[in-house]
C-alpha cells in the first residue's frame, strides 16, 4: 500500500482523531521534518509528542513520499529546476527563482540572510486542459497531486532556498485539484510555513465555477488568469477547455471576485505571432478588461518541448501591444522576461504591485 506524507493534512488528522490524538500536534511534526533534510526521519525524534503518536506515525506515514531527484541549476545563476520522483513513479517538476527584492533586480550572488525566493509548483501530473502552447498539456493527464505532495515540493526546496514566494503555476491546472490545492495553501500559510497569502499566486485558465469559491476558502491569494486571448473563438482554438468557460461567464466570475476579494487580478497573455498578438487584438483586451483593475502580463511563447507551428511575437508587436494597453486603456502591463531557458524550466518573470518577481 502506498505510504501517506505526513503532509497530507485530511489523512494525518483522521489518523490523529482516530488514536485520540490532539490534532495540536501534527504542527510540531511538520516543523521537525522541515528542519531536518537530508535525513531518513525517525518519527521517534520528533520531540514532545504523545506517546501513541510515535508508533501511528511509524506505521502509517512517511516523512515524504516524494524523492528530490536531481536539481537542475540554469546558467543565469538563478533559476533552478527541481525534478521531484513521486511514489508511484512518476516526476513532477518544480521551480526555484532567487532574486533580491531588496536591490529591485534579479541577484545571482549571496545575500546577507539568504536570497529570498520564489517557487513555482505544480498541482498535477500531466494536464487535460490542453494548452496547445503548452509541453505539459500535450502530456495528457495523468493524475491529480494529494496536498501532501503539493506540500512536500515547498519542503524539497524549502532545503535548498528560503521560499518567500509561491505561484501555482507549474504542472496542471490547480482549480481542477481543487481541494487539495485549499488544504496544501492552508497548510503553507500555517506553522511552521508561515507563508503570507498575499506572496500565494494561484493561476488558472478560468474554471469559473472554482474561481467562484475561492474567495471563500482561501482569502488574499493572488489570481492570476491565463486569458491567452481577448475573444472567444481565439481563447478556443489555442486552448481548447475554454470552450467550457465562455469568456463572457468568465469576466462576470472576475468582476465578482475581484468586488469580494478588493484585490487586483493578474492577467496572463501569451505572445502568440499572427494569433493574438495585432492591433485590434490589443484593443479588443483593453476593452474586455476595462471594468476590472487588473496587472497583464505579456509573455513571449517558449516553444520548448511543443511541436507546433507556434512563434513568439517580435519585439515590436510586444511593445506595440503593451502600449496600447497603457495608453488606450490605462492598464498596467508588464512584458515577462524569461528565465531558465537552458534548463527547460519555462520560467518567465514579472513585476508584482509589491515590486518583487514572481515567476511562471
Ligand atoms: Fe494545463 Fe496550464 Fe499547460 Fe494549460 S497552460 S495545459 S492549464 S499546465
């Protein structure tokens, strides 16, 4: 039978309340496997805890269940790729960016305390949504992650960086695991993680009735919105599942979040040549978003591991349309620069309102 991470919140909780076990202890354990890497935990160290938990933690869960496979360091001193080997086999990969908000720009070298970093985790293995610009969606899908693997990717890099930010936005589509998704950001924002929601960003194609509850479940995260195209019919042949989202029910969700939520919504645009990248297409965005306050982030295509007939925009359509968007429109609009090409990471990078990276 497959072991359990104790970082999976609804099966180490049942397990505790089953035993008769306050659930105040299972912090405690997670604080001691954070602290302890590059160790084959024994649950008999943790300190404190009481005595049945030691044997039910033994029997029952691992301290990961997922192995750090390899670490792919990128020649531009910053970006790393971590290929993390889960139980049953398969591989997820997660994404560390160091930088120095303190200097306002990218720092591959040392800072005093550590660099702060951000990570870029993924939520499933493969993906159905079928992006057809994106390597993972050619993938298919496989499976989704429980919260304990979700987590465990925070713990991995946690042990090569200090993890400042996170943003959903690796393998998968998070609003389709939803619940795991919720549990694992509550168990980053709670001890020991000790994230701020505020540096949690969640990405999504617009699974408008998930957009719908997570105001609820999970107050102050960042949402950002892979829109990819500014009308329908364009959102549908390059990403397939919008289909199910019509652009029109979509913006209604966003409106209603962004009225709930008091928050600015990051909106992602591929740079797509000849697709979605003209004039009228600039103003047709401008025009969809001009009721909400809202970040876009232009991004150039990365056509690494995609066999299509994709091509990135040029510079100048880039430009042009990020123009058009703050002068037309007056929407703040940032292009992303791309990180960790040589190490297939598809990272890209943006300016969030607090002036720090984030990354993709
Ligand atoms: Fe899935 Fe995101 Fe890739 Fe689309 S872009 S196929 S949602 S991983």
């Amino acid at each position: 039978m497959a072991c359990r991470s104790v970082f999976d919140l609804p099966a180490i909780r049942s397990e505790f309340e089953k035993a008769g076990i306050s659930i105040r202890f299972i912090a405690p354990v997670w604080k001691y496997v954070l602290q302890n890497p590059n160790i084959k935990i024994d649950f008999d160290e943790v300190p404190s805890l009481p005595t049945g938990a030691y044997p039910l933690l033994r029997s029952k869960f691992r301290s990961s269940t997922s192995t750090l496979d390899s670490v792919v360091e990128s020649d531009d001193n910053i970006t790393s790729k971590l290929l993390i080997r889960l139980q049953d086999g398969a591989f997820v990969e997660a994404v560390v960016m160091r930088y120095d908000s303190r200097m306002g720009r990218y720092a591959g070298k040392p800072r005093p305390g550590g660099p702060r970093s951000t990570l870029c985790i993924s939520s499933q293995v493969g993906c159905k949504m079928g992006c057809k610009f994106c390597a993972t969606g050619s993938m298919g899908f496989k499976r989704n992650l429980s919260s304990g693997e979700i987590v465990e990717q925070l713990v991995h890099a946690s042990h090569i960086s200090h993890i400042r930010n996170i943003v959903f936005m690796g393998m998968g589509e998070p609003l389709n695991n939803y619940a795991a998704l919720v549990e694992a950001v509550r168990i980053m924002t709670g001890f020991p993680f000790q994230l701020s929601p505020k540096r949690i960003t969640i990405s999504t194609v617009g699974i408008i009735h998930a957009v719908n509850k997570l105001q609820d479940d999970l107050p102050n995260v960042n949402l950002a919105v892979s829109l990819h195209a500014p009308v329908q019919d364009i959102r549908c042949q390059i990403m397939p599942a919008a289909r199910a989202f019509p652009l029109v029910k979509l913006m209604d969700a966003l409106l209603i979040y962004q009225r709930n939520s008091k928050q600015k919504i990051f909106i992602e645009y591929i740079m797509l040549d000849g697709v979605n990248d003209e004039e009228q297409h600039a103003h047709q965005l401008g025009k969809l978003l001009q009721t909400l306050e809202v970040v876009v982030n232009l991004i150039p295509f990365n056509p690494i591991g995609i066999s299509n007939h994709f091509r990135t925009s040029n510079e100048h359509n880039v430009k042009r349309f990020q123009s058009i968007l703050r002068g037309y429109y007056g929407i703040r609009t940032t292009i992303r620069k791309q990180m960790g090409q040589d190490i297939s990471s598809a990272c890209e990078t943006w300016y969030t309102p607090k002036n720090e990276f984030s990354l993709q």
